[in-house]
C-alpha cells in the first residue's frame, strides 16, 4: 500500500483547502470575508466585545426598554454605561466597597468621636449646629425663640448627618411650601368673606351699605382694643368667625340700637339727676328766648334741652355691678 506524503503545488499545506467564497446575490454586494483562521483551525476571539464584559443589549430585552423609558437625560448618560441588570448590581458594590476603603464607612452607635467627626466631615455635616443657614427671623417675632428654634432644627440636622448644603436646600423647600400655604389660606379667607357679603346683601338689600356700618361700629366700640385680637378668632374649621354672616348680622341690630334706640353707656343716679337739672334750665331759657322773640337763642337753647332728655333715656347699671345694665 503506498501512502501520498506530498501535496501538489495547489494544494496548501495543513490539510484540505478552504471552501471558495459564495458567489455574490445578483444586484446585491458581495458579504464581508470571513476572519482567518488562527493556527491549527481555531476560531479568533470576537474583539467587538472587551473580555468581561457582557454583550449589549439585545433590542426589546427588559434592561433595553428599561433604558429607553428614562426621560432624565443624565439618568439616560448613566444608563447607556451598562449593558445588563448585573452590570448596574455590580457596579454600585465596586462604588460602595470603594467609599468604605477612603472612609466613608457609618459609624455605629458606639464609635469612637473622631470616627463619627471624620464621617461627617467627609459629608459636609458642620462641626456647630450654629454653621446652618436659616432665614431672616420674621419682623414681629420673638427673637428668642427664634433661635431656640434655629438650635433644635440644627441639632435636628447634625444627629441626621445632614450637609450645610442639604439642609439649606431642605430649608429653602420647607419655606416655599409655607408660603405657598399661607397663599392659600389667604385665599381661602377672601373667598369666604366673599361669599359671607354676598349672602348680606341678598339679605339687606339696599339696606346693606346702612346696616354694615351699624355693625362696624357695635364692634369697635364694644371690643375696642381687644378688636385686633377678635378679628382673628376662627371657627372649629378655620373661617374668621367676624365674616360669618349671623354676626354680621347680630352686631348690626346691635349698633343700630345704639345709634337709634336707648342702648349704650350706662348713666348713673347722679349723672341722670344732673341732665334732668340741664334739661330744666334749658327748658326755662328756651321759654324766655321765645317770649323775647330771639329764635336763634331759643333754637339753641331747645337743641341742649333735647341733650339733656336723651342722656336720662340712657339706661342705668344694675345696683352694684359696673358696666352692666339694665
């Protein structure tokens, strides 16, 4: 048996020659070249994808319609650096074993206080709670308390571990929804003003002008300077209960009786006798002035008479109780 241990010239060496390359489609180009071989028939590695690394998504996966659904364009960058969930997981331990090895490990409950002053200073947290930004203490406002407020708070931040600039950024917050609250109450409290006059005036009609200052003035002369007080006394659901209409409407028969009527201050035994006495001398002069035939002086003279006869029609207190009448 004879055995071939030479090849022909156009046959190369390493055994059978490679297949020849497919015809291109018609009209069309013809497909890439296949990568060489590598020595002794093995396939090269893929050099598009880094050793270690997963290949990119492939497009519909969950972690690709993951990505696609971030609206946050820094969000979006962050997300286009991992190809897989397990890239992300793996990622954020590298980061978190990374900040335990420069110190940014939490302090448990018993560490020592250098421990917990290097923690926090790597945080941004203040040494004294009196480096937190507040805001100007309100015109009106106890000083005082307004500091003890800025200390509490402050504290507040440092036990939380809570950067200057955290806190100031907390604070701004805080302050724009107060603001934005106290709009609205504001709001609220002209809206039900509102809604109170318009029931007024459906009640009174063209008598409401007349009847508002009646009640304008029994409330500043019964509460007097306790007004500013009063004005701010709500209901159980927060309405000025000033607004409500059943006051309004009270405190106008109130004031129209002290205009019109006999109701107002009290007048004692003595002041009535000495009206009752200005009422009589009035009287006699006006008598005199007219039997002269000077008008003008009996005029006068039957004006203070007049006076004189409303301040007895005052009511009088009751016997041995001020300020209360009968």
């Amino acid at each position: 048996m004879t055995f071939k241990i030479f090849h022909a010239p156009d046959e190369p060496a390493g055994g059978t020659p490679p297949a020849a390359p497919a015809a291109p489609p018609a009209g069309g180009e013809a497909p890439p070249a296949a990568p060489p071989a590598a020595p002794g028939g093995t396939p090269p590695l893929d050099t598009t994808i880094p050793p270690g690394e997963t290949p990119p998504p492939a497009e519909g996966s969950d972690f690709s319609k993951m990505r696609d659904s971030l609206t946050d364009e820094a969000l979006q960058k962050q997300a286009a650096q991992y190809n897989s969930f397990e890239d992300m997981v793996k990622s954020n331990l590298k980061m978190r074993q990374k900040g335990t090895e420069q110190g940014f490990k939490v302090p448990e409950k018993d560490a020592d206080p250098q421990e917990v002053a290097d923690f926090r200073k790597a945080l941004g947290v203040p040494e004294d709670v009196g480096d937190y930004e507040f805001p100007a203490i309100p015109e009106g406002t106890d000083k005082e308390e307004g500091e003890k407020a800025r200390g509490k708070w402050g504290k507040v931040f440092q036990d939380a571990n809570v950067s200057t600039e955290g806190a100031k950024m907390l604070i701004e917050a805080l302050q724009e929804d107060a603001n934005e609250i106290a709009q609205s109450e504001t709001a609220a409290d002209k809206d039900f003003a509102d809604e109170c006059n318009e029931i007024l005036a459906q009640e009174w009609g063209k008598d409401y002008d007349a009847n508002k200052n009646f009640a304008n003035k029994a409330i500043t002369e019964l509460f007097g300077t306790t007004l500013e007080d009063v004005k701010y006394i709500e209901t159980k659901d927060g309405k000025f209960i000033m607004d409500h209409p059943a006051f309004v409407m009270a405190f106008s028969k109130v004031g129209r009786e002290m205009t019109e009527g006999g109701l107002g201050e009290a007048v004692t035994p003595e002041q009535r006798q000495g009206a009752r006495d200005q009422a009589n001398s009035a009287r006699d002069k006006r008598v005199a002035a007219q039997a002269s035939g000077n008008t003008k002086e009996a005029q006068y003279w039957d004006e203070k008479e007049r006076e004189a006869l409303a301040l007895m029609e005052k009511p009088q207190p009751l016997v041995g109780t001020e300020g209360r009448v009968l």
